[in-house]
C-alpha cells in the first residue's frame, strides 16, 4: 500500500501552496476542445480499464474534450500535479488516502468512486482458514508494513486485541503463505498473476467483509475545480461513465483495448481478471444509483475507525470537506445503472 500514499509534509506545503495558483488544466486559446489531465495514482491497468475504453471509443471526445492520462507509479505523487493545476482530476487507490490528504488541509473532495470496495484482501488455505477476522485471532498475519493501519483498523472495528494475533511483514510476493512462514498474506484481488501461486485452495477475506467500509479507484478533484469547473468534471465523468458501461457489455473486447494501448498488459491474464474488476465496479446500489456512486455515511465511519487508530496526526477531516456529489448529480442521467 505504499505506492498509495503520499507524504504528509508535501501535503501540507500544498495546503499552504494551493492559495494562489490555477488549480484547473487551462483550455488552449481557440480550441475546439478542453484539454484536461487525469493523474493516476498507479500505473494504467485493469483498474483503468473503462477509463482506458473511454479513450480509445472517442467518448472525451464526443464530449468536447482532450484528455491525456497520467499514470503514476512507486514513485509518483498523486496530489501534486492535481493542486497545482497540471492536472483536472485525479485518482486515488484507495479512499482513505484522501481523508489523510484533507486531514492535512489539502483542498480535495471525493467527487466518483469506480470500485464498490478496495479489491484489498486477506488470502489463507484450508489448513488454517480465515473466512472472517474472527478467525484471524491465533494466527500468523504477513502483511506489508505501510498496510499495517488498514489491519488495526480492521481490528478495532471488531474488538479483536491485535496481540491475539502474530503480525508479520512481508512484501507483495505470496509464497510466505504457500511454505507456511503465515497463516495469511495480503494483496490485491485484481493481481491474477501474483496471487497464482497460492493455489485453487486459496480462501479469500474481503475487504468489505472486514466491517470496514472502504472505496477503491477514487476520483477526487480541488474544491476550487468544483467550484467552478464542475462542466468539465462533469463532461469527464460521463465520459469515463459512459466506458465502463461499455467495459461491462463487452468486457473482452475492452481487455483487448487496453492491452492493445498498453502492451506490457498480459493478454490472457486480463481476460482472466475482468470478471472480478465487473464484481468490484458494479452492485446492487449501482443498479439503482449508477455506477460512480459512493454513501457519505461509509467515508464517515471510515474516519471514525482511523481517527481511533491515530492516522490523523492534526486531527480527522470534517466530512462535508471530504466529498463533493455535485458531479454524480450532474451526471445521474448518464452513469449506467447496471447491478
């Protein structure tokens, strides 16, 4: 999880930053279209992938936009470029990043979630199963370090002692589980490749099966861009929208797009993995809402349950500050309401 956050005390130069500059990607004099950048927060991979489809099918450009994708990586900062105006919106992993990034008093909101839930899971075998983090008390956890806040939140919000357990640290490679180093490792959901080698055994806790509520693939823009961009947000939205609709009509087709943009993707690994981005993308409350949506009242607990385990050194955020539905809204029309 460390290439999902960002340090703090860049976070707060940009607060003190942010006053007096442009904070929206500016539109070229006379052009036909509006030039935004979307910073992501990783490398472009199946997490994009409606995103990815939205570009190659000419849907930003059906709305009047020129956009041009970002990507991140180990040692990219995601907040920067989208503060300072090099960029018109960004994308965060994970939620909880941006409740540290406004903790710090960057001016950020939530305005769209892709993923229903983080695709962040807990993976053990049969011989000392972990279906339910009750089931965790006694065991062997290997996780990586800067991951290590999501457990102890995980744990409060369950009243389980973390000294019932044995805490390891591990690094993204899954073979400490298969030669029995731990009961448990963590990882991603959407990495087939990794989690390969654990075997058709494997027994997969869910984040959203923890009691935690989270949310993955989070777009987030300024309060200033907000404010008076909200056209432009929204214009992207629907567009992004409007790719991951397709995404889910043709999902190997869309695999092939983004493969075909992006060459280092494995082909017959992503056909593999779409089904499980369709399940994270898409719900019961995005058949009725759309897809993009979010409950405020989740990012509240989720402030709550961090704000108990001291991840907010200054103090939690005010949740008001947190999130913005006025782009969903704009877009309610338009965002695919699949289940």
């Amino acid at each position: 999880m460390n290439r999902r956050r960002f340090l703090a005390n860049g976070a707060l130069t940009l607060a003190a930053l942010s006053g007096g500059l442009s904070i929206f990607a500016p539109i070229r004099a006379n052009a036909q279209s509006a030039k935004v950048v979307i910073k992501y927060d990783w490398l472009m991979s199946n997490g994009q992938i409606g995103d990815i489809v939205a570009a190659k099918k000419g849907f930003f450009q059906a709305e009047g936009l020129e956009v041009e994708f970002s990507p991140g990586g180990p040692n990219s900062a995601t907040v920067p470029p989208v503060v300072t105006g090099q960029a018109g919106l960004g994308q965060f992993s994970d939620s909880a990043q941006l409740l540290l990034a406004r903790a710090s008093g960057v001016p950020i909101k939530i305005i769209a979630c892709g993923f229903r839930m983080a695709p962040f899971a807990f993976y053990s075998l049969p011989k000392a199963p972990i279906r339910a983090v009750k089931d965790m008390v006694g065991k062997r956890i290997g996780i990586q370090p800067t991951a290590r806040y999501v457990l102890d939140a995980i744990l409060l919000k369950n009243d389980i002692d973390p000294s019932s357990l044995t805490i390891t640290n591990i690094g993204f490679d899954m073979t400490p589980l298969t030669t029995g180093q731990v009961d448990a490792v963590t990882g991603w959901i959407t990495n087939t490749q990794a989690l390969s080698v654990i075997g058709p055994d494997r027994i997969d806790l869910m984040m959203k099966d923890t009691g935690l509520p989270s949310y993955a693939n989070v777009y987030f823009a300024t309060d200033d861009a907000i404010d008076k961009h909200s056209d432009t947000l929204a214009k992207a939205m629907r567009a992004i929208a409007k790719g991951w609709s397709w995404t889910h009509e043709h999902p190997e087709d869309a695999v092939k797009l983004t493969v075909e943009a992006y060459p280092q993707l494995d082909l017959a690994v992503e056909l593999k993995t779409i089904p499980r981005i369709m399940s994270l993308s898409f719900d019961e409350t995005t058949a009725k809402d759309g897809w993009g949506t979010f409950d405020p009242q989740g990012i509240a607990e989720q402030i709550s349950v961090y704000d108990k385990v001291g991840q907010f050194k200054s103090g939690p955020p005010k949740l008001d500050e947190c999130f913005s539905t006025a782009i969903l809204e704009m877009t309610a029309g338009d965002r695919p309401k699949i289940g």
